[in-house]
C-alpha cells in the first residue's frame, strides 16, 4: 500500500537533544499543511537516549526517509554537523543524493518539509530551508 510520499525528498532533523529533535519534526510536519507530507525523521541524542549526537541514529533515520528523490539533513550545531559531514565523507553510510543542509534549523526544518511536500526537487529543498536565515521577526 502506498503512503503517498514516493518521489518526496526525505528529511533528517539531527539535535543532540531527542526532545528537541522529535518535538521540529513535529512542528514542521504540523506547519507544513494537510494531505501529503515529506517523509521526516528526527535523529536526537545517543542510542541511549542521552544528549549528543549518533552516526548510527543519523544514518538510521536517513535510510527511513529516503524515497529516491533525495535526503536533505539539517543540523543544530556542533557535533551534530561533524557527525553528519562524517559521514558523508565515508560516502556509504547515507542514502545516494543525501545533503547537508546549512539552515537555521526550526524555521529551516519548516520550509524545507513544506518545500519537499510539494514535490519539489532536493535542490529546492536546500534553497528554501537555506533562506530562512533571512527571515525577519520585527
């Protein structure tokens, strides 16, 4: 049976917080409108529910996502970037066409879920959760 999200980029929220990861993908699957939504995962924490972050939680929820079209991988700071460029390095750990995306990461988590939910391409993903760094609040 077909969930709807065949050819939808897939995306990766990586936090060294389970709480603060699970709690963005479920805003941004809220904020991104009814019907068909891109498949998302968070990868928070160590596989012992702890604070930091883990190559096998990220490669884990990045094989969950993917669909073929795309994993765009979004991350708060630190550690949870050098896992993910890590393991991007090793070129076998992650889905083929999987990015890390350099975006702020609740309102870029946001636009890049309701940018992959219209179909777009992974480029576009990139591009919309990158412009969030310009969003103003005053």
């Amino acid at each position: 049976m077909s969930d709807g999200t065949e050819n939808l980029v897939g995306i990766v929220l990586v936090s060294h917080s389970p709480a603060v990861a699970e709690s963005v993908a479920t805003l941004a699957k809220a904020l991104s409108g009814g019907g068909t939504t891109a498949p998302i995962a968070a990868a928070g924490g160590t596989v012992d529910g702890g604070f930091g972050t883990s190559s096998e939680l990220v490669s884990a929820a990045a094989a969950s996502v993917d669909r073929g079209a795309g994993v765009a991988i979004l991350m708060d700071l630190g550690s949870a970037v050098l896992t993910v460029k890590a393991l991007l390095a090793e070129g076998d750990e992650l889905p083929p066409n999987t990015r890390a995306v350099d975006a702020p990461f609740v309102e870029g988590a946001v636009a890049a879920m309701v940018t992959a939910s219209t179909g777009a391409d992974l480029a576009a993903v990139e591009a919309a959760a990158g412009e969030a760094y310009s969003y103003r609040k005053e």
